[in-house]
C-alpha cells in the first residue's frame, strides 16, 4: 500500500473517531440557538446493524478488486450492483429499526407531525384531482412542510395508504396496536391499515434511496471509466446520511436527481433525443416532489457551459447540447401540460406560493444568522457526507488535475461545486443541509474515483474507507437524534 493511501486511511479514521467523540459528549451539531441537530436520549440497539454493514463493506471491497471489475460481462455487474443496493438497503433498515419496536419505530418517523407533515395532510385528500387543481389556493392554510413544496410528496403518502387499505382489509392485532400507539404519541387518529401505509412507506423510501446508486454507477462509468466506476459506486453506497436518513423523502429527491444527470449525459453523449426526453420528465417529476431541484438546473446548466468550454469539437458539442436541450425542455413542458390539462394543476402560481413561504420561515420566523449557516452549511454537509469520502476526493484532485482523459469528470465536478456553493451563498438553506442537502453528497465518490482506481491495493483502500463510512454512520445513529419524533 502507498504512503499516500496510509496517510488518507489514517486521517480518515482519526477524523470519524474526533467526529464520534464530539457527538458522543454531546458537541452541538449545527448552530446552538439557532437550529441544531438533537442529541439522541432512547436506547438505540444498532447491534444488527453490523451484520448488513460488514456485508456492504465485502461487496464494495470485491467490486474494486483489481482485474476483477472490467472481467466481468455486464450481466455479472448487474449481479454485483443489485447486491451492493440490496446491502445498503438492509443497512439502512437495521438503522432505521435500531429504537423502538423493529417495525412500528419507522413508521413513527413517517406519521409523526413533528418530524414532517406530509402523511398527515394526505389525510385531507378526497379527490386527487380535485386537490392537486386547487393546491395553490390551499398552501397558505397548511403546515409549514406542506406549505413549501408542491403536492407530489403528499400525493405519494396518499397512494401508499389507499394501496395499505386495499391490500390489508383486516389489520392484524401487530398493525392495531401499532396505530394506537402512534394516536397516543402524537394524536392522530389512525386506522390499522395507515399505520401499516406508515411502516411500509418508511422502507419504501429506503429503497428508492439505494436504488440511486444505479444511476450514480451508470454516470460513473461514462465519466471516470472502467474501474473507477466500480470504486465510485462502492464510495457511493457508504454515505453517512443515506444510511441514517433512510424514511427521509429527501432519498427521494437523491435518486430522482442522479437519473435526471445520468440521462442527460447519456442523451449528450449518444445523441439520445429519448434519453433527454427522458430526463426532462424526470426533472420536472422532481420539481413536483420538491422546489430544492431547482439547484439541478444550474448544475446542469453549469456543467453545459463548462463542458462546451473545454470542448476540442465546439461546434459538435453545441449542437449535441441545443439538440439535447429541445428534447429535455419538450419532455419538462409536456409533463406539466398534460398535468395542468387533466387536474387544473398551477405549477407557477404553486412555485411562487412555496419559494415565498419558504423564505419567509427561513429568513423571518426562525430568523436564522446568513453569515452563521454560510460557514456551518459546508462543515455539516461535509459530516453527513462522510469524513472518509471527503478526504479521499480531496487526495484525488492531484489526480483529477493532472490526468488529461477525466476532462469531462472535472467539468462534471466544477459544476457540482459551484451549484453548491451558489446553494450556500443563496441563504435559503440554513440548517439541516446533511438531509436537505442528501442529494448532493455522492459526486465526491466520483471526484475520489480515479485516485482509487489508480491505486496497487484498491480493493483493500476501498473496503477500508467504507468501513469507515459505516462506521460513522452507526455512530450517528447512536449519538444523534435523526428525526424528531420523541
């Protein structure tokens, strides 16, 4: 092993070990006063999750193996990512079932009040149709989560209960007692089978988060090449916060973003009007959950620019992009006609609804320092991240530097950073950027790739780094309080 992979596994460890100690004796995470995320104070039991946790570790060391990766036909790749997805899925599960009862504690997440308000204002829908037509006129009158984003997210609860009350017309005594549980904690009148809707959309959402890593794995291979995409997507899947934040709709939002870069590139790069098609539908499916994919947009304008920039074939490239652009725009407006002419639905008048109230909670109610989140964001989104996945992209940027055929990976990367820092300096986040912020973390696994790659030992220097990863992520779930619901 090099002296360079020593020192970064050195100084990852020795920054996951800080990070623990500091949120083991109770450092604030965030700003105090101001927004900060809970110390947790409910036995935790994260012994199982060790088992899913090694098992992630094994595959993504076997995925980086040398010789192995490039050898193998697309059908055993396939195997091979659907494994490490199915890893990471039965890691986020251990996590999100280590307090309370296994099953009836992640449904806590998603019916709780206090922790968003999605599920509980699906309560209110009676005709979709009806309401996604008059959702404008109704945000002023709903509660803060609800009131910032458009109705996709409550449309999404809204069919996993309907589909819980079709599927389960006679709760047993297990999914009866988990709704009287969750209606004395927080109040809410819920039959047998929303509870049931409860826990399943708590997995559900886990499971669209790791399937992102198929997407991410597919912009890998396009961008870093043979090899560094196995080790991108093995990075990838030990993030911190897509373990600890597996019922957060935010992996949603994560999954929804990488398909909508993947197929953009891919329609840049075949000359794909399908493909582009395709992304455009998926963004504007994303702008539907959430108005924070509007920071997708720049990234992809970004990195169009900056890629055309660097371009020996200028003149190919602009049409490729022109070309691109017709496709994804006709597949984004054709998504909202269609909506608008079968529901009524006013996608600018909600837009405009959301972003005001959204600045007005942020900026006026919480009243939260601008100067105090532009240094903290950065630091936190750092954490979540994972300490070892940021050293390692740092110690790859010599790399990325220096290597004439990661042109487009480094246009790829420039791009992401300054969405991120235009994302900072904007103001209208501040705080809670490690979930808020989830769907942004995954490229610093492709920024550390080629360096990885590049590396005699790079089965072993990647298994370690996601030990690591996994490491952190137990002891956040230990130490910190994910989501308040207690």
């Amino acid at each position: 092993m090099t002296r360079s992979a020593r020192n970064l596994l050195l100084a990852s460890a020795l920054a996951v070990a800080a990070g623990g100690a500091a949120i083991a004796f109770g450092a604030p995470a965030g700003i105090p006063g101001e927004w900060v995320w809970r110390p947790n104070e409910v036995p935790v039991s994260l012994l199982p999750a060790v088992v899913p946790g090694l098992a992630l570790v094994l595959v993504a060391a076997a995925l980086a193996r040398p010789g192995r990766w490039g050898a193998l036909r697309p059908a055993g790749r396939a195997a091979w990512l659907g494994a490490l997805i199915a890893c990471l899925f039965a890691f986020q599960c251990a996590l999100l079932t280590a307090v309370g009862h296994p099953l009836a504690g992640p449904g806590a997440v998603i019916a709780s009040p206090s922790a968003t308000t999605y599920f509980s204002v699906s309560f209110d829908i009676q005709n979709p149709r009806a309401w996604i037509g008059g959702y404008a006129a109704r945000m002023p009158d709903l509660p803060y989560h609800a009131r910032t984003h458009p109705p996709g997210l409550l449309l999404m609860f809204y069919a996993v209960r309907r589909a819980a009350a079709a599927l389960i017309p006679r709760p047993g005594p297990f999914l009866q007692a988990a709704a009287r549980d969750y209606n004395d904690t927080f109040g809410l009148g819920l039959s047998a089978s929303d509870s049931a809707a409860a826990i399943a959309s708590a997995f559900l959402i886990a499971l669209i988060g790791a399937l992102a890593l198929a997407p991410i794995y597919l912009l890998a291979r396009r961008l870093a090449g043979v090899d560094a995409d196995s080790c991108a997507v093995a990075l990838a899947a030990g993030i911190p916060a897509v373990a600890v934040l597996g019922a957060s709709p935010d992996l949603i939002v994560l999954t929804v973003a990488a398909s909508t870069l993947a197929l953009a590139y891919h329609g840049y790069r075949a000359g794909s009007a399908p493909a582009a098609f395709l992304a455009g539908v998926m963004l504007a499916l994303g702008l539907f959950l959430t108005f924070g994919l509007l920071g997708l947009v720049a990234w992809l304008t970004l990195w169009a620019l900056i890629g055309l920039r660097g371009s020996q074939h200028r003149g190919v490239a602009l049409r490729r992009i022109a070309a691109g652009g017709v496709a994804g725009a006709a597949g984004f407006f054709l998504f909202y006609v269609v909506l608008t002419l079968a529901t009524g639905y006013q996608p600018i008048a909600v837009a405009r609804e959301a972003l005001f109230a959204h600045r007005g909670v942020t900026t006026v109610e919480a009243s939260r320092t601008y100067w105090k989140w532009l240094l903290g964001n950065p630091l936190e989104a750092a954490f979540f991240a994972g300490a070892p996945l940021v050293l390692a992209a740092l110690w790859g940027v010599r790399t990325l530097r220096n290597s004439p055929e990661h042109g487009r990976l480094r246009a790829f990367l420039v791009a992401w950073l300054a969405t991120v820092a235009l994302l900072d300096l904007s103001g209208t986040v501040r705080g809670e950027v490690g979930r808020i912020w989830a769907f942004l973390f995954w490229p610093a696994a492709l920024a550390a790739a080629p360096w990885a790659s590049s590396q005699p030992r790079r089965g072993v220097i990647v298994a370690a780094l996601v030990f690591l990863e996994v490491w952190q992520a137990i002891l956040m779930r230990g130490y910190l309080t994910m989501y308040s619901i207690l």
